[in-house]
C-alpha cells in the first residue's frame, strides 16, 4: 500500500529481523528510514530528502 501527500509518497513495511517500522520513498527504493514506530520511520523520512 502505498501512502503519501503532495510531497512524499512512501510505503511502510515491518523489518521483522530488526523489529523496526521501514518507510520507503516510492520514487526512489533505495531511500528508506527506519523507527520505533511509524511516525517516527515517516519523519525520518521526510528528513532524508
């Protein structure tokens, strides 16, 4: 499922090896943030570009 405002699109995904929430960037794979939890994968996210 993919989420997204007009800025960011983006994925989440749960890294079950490392017990932590991915946020992908859509447009670009490569891109991922990692959190404790959601909001904190997507802010990181948001950070990284």
């Amino acid at each position: 499922m993919t989420f997204g405002n007009k800025v960011l699109k983006y994925r989440v995904a749960l890294d079950t090896e490392k017990n932590l929430f991915m946020a992908i960037d859509a447009n670009n794979q490569a891109n991922v943030a990692y959190g404790i939890t959601i909001t904190q994968a997507v802010k990181k996210l948001k950070k990284s570009i």
